[in-house]
C-alpha cells in the first residue's frame, strides 16, 4: 500500500477509535479531613480515548498524564473535609492554547504549565526541574562542581538536591555550609555504621571512611502533571582492605504542577523514595544514634542558634530543643528569605509507611538542618533481599507555615483519594 494511503488509513482509524471512545465519570468520595495536594491515579480504561480529557464540576480542564502503562494521574488541589467531587472524562479535545503573540503586542496566553527537567549548562550541566515555567529544584550530577577552592576532595559529592527554590523563587536550600561542609541540600547517606566489622560513615566524608555519591540518572520525564528522575547511587566503605560497595541505592524523584485553588497560596510539592538494598552478602549494622539517613540542610541566612532557623514539627512543637528526638509526621524548617523579613521555608512529610513511623527527628541547636531518625528508637540492620525504602514529600511554601495546612497536606500524602469510575 503507497505511504499516503497508509497514513490516510491511520488518521481514519484514530478518528474513529475517537469516535467510539467512551466517556467516564471519574467520583472522588467524601474524606473526613481536609486535603490539600492529592495526586490521585487511576487506570485509563481500554475504551477510553488515549488522549482523554479531564474537566472539573464547572467543565473547566484539569491536567492530565497518563505513563505507558496505562497509569493516569491528576492533582486535585484542595479538598474540604465531606466534600465529594466528580470530574468528567471525556474524548472531547481541551480548548487550544492562545496564538503566540508578536513581541510588542501584550500577551493573553495562559502561563506555562508542567513539568520539565533538562540539563542547565550554567550549573555544570546539574538537572534543572522547572513548574510553570520556574526553576523549582536541581539535581546535582557533577561531584567535581565545588562552589568553593577550599573544600576538599574527599567532600565532593553529586546525587542530592540543590538549589530548591519556594514558589516566589527565593532560595531554601544550602550546600557546602562553611560550618558543616559535608551537609548538601536534601541527601540521604548514613552515619554510625557496622559493616563485617568495621565502621564506614557515608555522611562524614571529610573522616574518609566511607563515602556516597551518584552512580547514573538512569531515566527523565517531563509532563503536564509532574516530571522528575530515576537514579542510582552507591555507598562505599574505605576501611576495608580494597574499598567495597556497602550499599545500592535508588532515588525516585517526582516533581508535581500543582494548580493553585482559589483563596489559597502557591505551593512546589515534590516526592522523594530513597531505596538502600545490600550489595553484599553481608548486613549494614545500623546502631542507635541521634542522626543519620536523610538530611534536610536549610538557607545559610538561617545559621546561628536563635530564631532565624524556624522549627515546626507535626505535634506543634517550634522550639528546637524541645521538639529534638520527638516523633512527628512531618516537620518544617524555615526563616527569613528578604530583608524585610519574608519567609519561605519547606516541610518534609514521611509516609506512614516508613520504617518506625512516625519517625523521629533530629533538630539542630544552632544550625537549619534537620534529620528523620528511625535508628534513634534502637539498633536495626539492612539485610540482603530486605531493602530499606524511605518515602517522603516536601511542600514549600511563602510566608509563615500553618499547621492546618500542612496537616491537610500529610492527609493527602497518606490517604490520598480513590478514584471511582463509571461510563456515562
């Protein structure tokens, strides 16, 4: 068959695949909490158009993703406690985005949405993941990328998250702190170990007995809903004869757009698995200790023991002395970001799922960092054919945080909703 033809037969089998396409009422229950930033999934049914649309109870469009496997997810920005809602998915195309614009004409079009990651050749090639158009975090790629000639190179270290940026875009991350320089943004070695009886420290690089750094980004996506990354690490232990990987890890990184609702405040929302599995036939002895295993290092501007590194933990708890070795379903580390003395800051919230959740956190006395702890509660191993697996979201915000709202977040982040489907 001549190729035009072909491609004549293909555009009239997708039209009529369109045509026939069957459209479904997607139900969201009532909750008993209230709910902000839910990414609710679901399978895309056989008979519905691939390339469906979603809309809202006032038939507005609501972004959708669907993966190769079927797997489709939205984000429903808020949702009160006993509030059902129903959305409609339909083959109907979405209305087409605005006409570009000449550039000295005033621009209508909406703003961008979504999310992309790409290399930034300005920051030594490190992934840029961008919402709405706006940086929103980077994932460092490059171990010889120092910021400073005085660091050393046993410090060196690429695999963690940095810069991370609040929706106004004010920076509340920090990396190679001159008073702890071994701390980097969002990382996850750690600390007191015992591996065939030594003692290797993937946190301390700087004491060289152990180390952690990026093996490979095995895979990126971009998306109208969220974006983010695969890759893989190792954790090294140098006090043995010949160095020998302790541990294999995995970090998944999902990176979501979500919409702002009306009366509410721009958020970025992002979710981390960490997965440490043995890569020997011998167990990473994990003994009690106060830190270790995932680390939170706030803005520099935060330093000092006062208050400009603002604690909130899950349980209400704002002094850092009292809420260290708490237990807490989320906690928030913030501070000023301008000098008129605007906040932004990020809460990290841990699954339910957790080892030991509600895990407990180590809050510094006069550093902005922060660590969930499970080894505080006793000794534990990783063992082989067991992998550790650690799940957390991280909200960022403006302004002063509010318990309430993060609490809705965790809601959603633990429960989030079941969506129920019907053919209409």
């Amino acid at each position: 068959m001549p190729r035009p033809l072909l491609l004549l037969t293909a555009s009239l089998l997708a039209c009529t695949a369109s045509a026939f396409a069957r459209d479904y009422r997607v139900t969201l229950a009532a909750t008993d909490t209230d709910r902000v930033g839910q990414v609710v999934s679901f399978a895309l049914p056989a008979d519905a158009a691939k390339t469906a649309t979603l809309r809202d109870a006032a038939g507005q469009p609501v972004a959708l993703q669907t993966d190769a496997d079927g797997t489709t997810r939205f984000i429903v920005p808020t949702q009160k406690s006993g509030e059902p809602l129903a959305f409609t998915l339909t083959a109907a195309p979405a209305p087409a985005a605005a006409a570009a614009l000449p550039a000295t004409a005033t621009s209508t079009r909406p703003a961008p949405t979504g999310v992309a990651i790409a290399p930034d050749a300005a920051h030594n090639g490190d992934l840029r993941i961008s919402v709405a158009g706006q940086p929103a975090l980077f994932y460092r790629v490059d171990r010889a990328a120092a910021p400073r000639t005085d660091i050393k190179p046993e410090i060196f270290r690429a695999g963690y998250i940095h810069p991370v940026f609040s929706p106004s875009g004010k920076l509340v991350t920090d990396d190679y702190p001159s008073n702890h320089v071994h701390h980097h943004g969002i990382w996850a070695p750690w600390t007191k170990t015992s591996f065939q009886g030594r003692a290797p420290d993937f946190w301390n690089m700087q004491n060289k007995t152990g180390f952690e750094d990026l093996v490979a980004v095995d895979r990126t996506w971009s998306g109208p809903v969220h974006g983010g990354l695969e890759a893989r690490l190792r954790s090294v232990d140098l006090t043995a004869p010949t160095p020998v990987t302790v541990l294999n890890s995995t970090w998944q990184l999902t990176v979501y757009d979500v919409p702002t609702a009306s009366g509410a405040y721009p958020v970025r929302m992002f979710d981390l698995t960490v997965t440490h599995a043995c890569a020997t036939p011998d167990a990473l002895e994990l003994p009690q200790y106060h830190y270790g295993g995932f680390g939170l290092r706030g803005s520099g501007a935060w330093n000092g023991p006062g208050e400009a590194a603002r604690f909130l933990t899950s349980e209400g708890l704002t002094d850092r002395i009292k809420g260290n070795d708490s237990r807490a379903r989320w906690c928030y580390l913030g501070g000023p970001v301008t000098s008129a003395g605007d906040l932004a800051g990020t809460a990290v919230l841990g699954h339910p799922d957790n080892f030991r959740a509600p895990q407990p956190v180590r809050l510094h006395p006069n550093m902005p960092y922060f660590s969930f702890v499970p080894q505080q509660l006793g000794a534990f191993s990783i063992v082989p054919g067991n992998p550790y697996v650690a799940r957390y979201r991280f909200i960022v915000t403006d302004g002063a945080p509010d318990r309430a709202f993060l609490d809705a977040c965790w809601q959603a982040y633990a429960k989030p909703a079941v969506a129920t489907l019907a053919p209409l």
